[in-house]
C-alpha cells in the first residue's frame, strides 16, 4: 500500500523534516539569547556537553525572567504551529492509503503482481488535499490529546526520577523509571496510530474512534502484537544499519580526498534514512488496515445468512 502511493512516503518525510526544523529555530535562538544574557561566545556554548549545555541555558534563563517567558512562547507557538502542519499533512497520508486499501481489496494474498499493486494507487494532489481537508479537525482534537498525554507522562516521569534521586535511588530505578516511560510512550503511539486508521476509515468522530479501536484490540490484540513486534524489529534494524553509516561515514571523513565527500554522501544518508523510516511507518498503516479490515467485515456481516434463516423458518417470505 505505501510501495503504491509513495508520493506520500515523500510528504511525509518533508513535513516531519519540516517540523523538526522548526522545533530546532527556538532552541538555536535560546542559545544567542543566553550567549547574550551572560555574555558567552555562541561558539563556546556549543562546545559543552549536552547536559552542560541544558543546565547552562536553563539556569540562565531561570534567572531572568522575561527572556525565560519570550524562549518558552516563542517554543509553544513553534510546537503548537508544527504539530498542526503535521496534522493536516497526515490527514492526507492516512486518507490515500485508506482508499488504496479500500480499492486494492485483500491485496495481501497472493499472487503480487504490478498492476495489482497499481490498483492499490489512488494519490492525486486533489485527492490528498480533499482527504486533509476532512481530517484535519479530527485529527487536530485527537492531537490535542495526544499533546496533554505526552505533558502528563513527561511530568510524571520527570517527578519520579527527581524523587528517586533526592531520595538516594540507585541507576538501576533510574533505568527502570526510563524503560517504563519509554514503553508507555510506545503504547501510546500505537493507539495514536490506530486511531488515525480508524478515524480515516470509518469517517468517524474521536470518540467513535476509540470504541472501534477497543473493539479492535479486542478481537485482533495477536495479530496486532504481532505485527508491531515485526515493525520495531525492522525499526531497530534500520537504525542500526544508519549508525553503522554514520560510523562508516566518520572514517572516511579521516581520508585524503576522500573526506571532501563527506558532506554529499551525509545529505544523501540523511534522506534514505528520512525515506526508509516514514515508508516503515506508512507501511505499519497498511498492515494495520488489513487487520481492521477483517474485523469491519465481521462486523457488518449479519449474525444469520439467508440459508440459516430458510432452515429456521422455512418460509423464504418468513425470513
């Protein structure tokens, strides 16, 4: 399904790259504000660890502030504006692969030919702008959610690892406080995920959506254990693969010559990598609309077919 409408394997890897970079303009700027602020160079700022370089801006911001106020505005309306770009842009992602889906029928099962592929094809640039257009709004509340589930878990988990260590814990409820959240977090995608499915399929509002989506656990909670277990091997496999180009890459950095290269060779990594994730992602929406497909199914079909009922009453005009 996403091999067949991979146009929007490419919108999609531009709006995340999109959002990520206008995530970073703020904290790029909270860097000059502070370098202002305490009269520090940008450039010895960057220098610093990670972690120095968190702590440095956040006391020097706490320390004053209106420009803690200015940085933290300037961040929420960045988030705010960006979340909603993505929104729209998966409105339309999501809407593409569920008329694929609908007009391939079962295109799971053999045999794979092109032009069954091909039948699965149904992305226009009108079509992708219809589709965000009736998704958005819903998708803008299911994110709204999404949003205020991710600040309730991150000051969840921000207050039990402050409590463990003002209370002298060791690193290992550090880890295990950090593998939880981590897992909690991936539950939620998922149901973020499915939600965005159901919510395309069944043209449904959110709430709907999330009695669909319970219904679907339900009957298919296997199938979609198993199919999300096969999509987190293939992500940790990818990352794996794209830190063993970076690696590769930073030797060949060392070379004569050969270094100049780098650079290209870096932008091109960083768009297969870009690519090769969003199309795991899409690739997980198609696998996930085949299962619901079953259950939609199941769900329409009537409890008795018409022979049940001519063995039961006999009577066709009955029936």
């Amino acid at each position: 399904m996403a091999a067949a409408n991979w146009p929007v394997v490419i919108i999609q890897a531009i709006a995340d790259s999109v959002f990520k970079t206008l995530i970073a303009m703020p904290l790029i700027g909270g860097i000059f504000l502070v370098a202002l602020v305490v009269g520090a160079e940008p450039g010895e700022l960057m220098s610093l660890a990670w972690r120095d370089l968190v702590a440095t801006i956040v006391a020097s911001l706490m320390s004053r502030p209106a420009v803690m106020v200015a940085f933290l505005a300037s961040l929420a309306i960045v988030v705010v504006g960006g979340s909603l770009f993505v929104f729209l842009v998966k409105g339309g992602t999501v809407g593409i692969l569920v008329r694929g889906e609908r007009t391939a029928g079962p295109i799971e099962r053999g045999p794979l030919h092109l032009h069954t592929v091909g039948r699965a094809s149904t992305f226009s640039l009108e079509a992708f702008e219809e589709c965000a257009r009736s998704l958005f709004p819903r998708y803008a509340r299911l994110g709204v959610v999404l949003m205020a589930v991710y600040l309730a878990s991150g000051a969840g988990y921000l207050t039990a690892v402050l409590t463990s260590r003002s209370a002298g814990a060791g690193w290992w409820v550090m880890a295990l406080f950090t593998s939880a959240f981590v897992a909690w977090i991936t539950v939620i995608n998922l149901l973020y995920l499915l939600m965005q499915i159901v919510i395309a399929a069944e043209d449904c509002s959110v709430a709907s959506a999330s009695t669909h989506v319970a219904a679907f656990l339900r009957r298919k909670r296997r199938q979609v254990a198993a199919v999300f277990g096969v999509l987190l091997a293939l992500v940790l496999f990818a990352t794996g693969a794209s830190l063993l180009a970076t690696a590769a890459l930073g030797l060949i950095a060392f070379v004569p010559l050969l270094g100049l290269t780098v650079l290209p060779l870096q932008l091109v990594a960083w768009l297969f990598r870009g690519l090769v994730f969003q199309y795991i992602g899409l690739s997980s929406v198609g696998a996930y609309l085949a299962l619901y497909r079953g259950v939609s199914a199941a769900a329409e079909r009537p409890a008795f077919s018409d022979a049940d009922l001519r063995d039961l009453y006999g009577d066709p005009d009955v029936a």
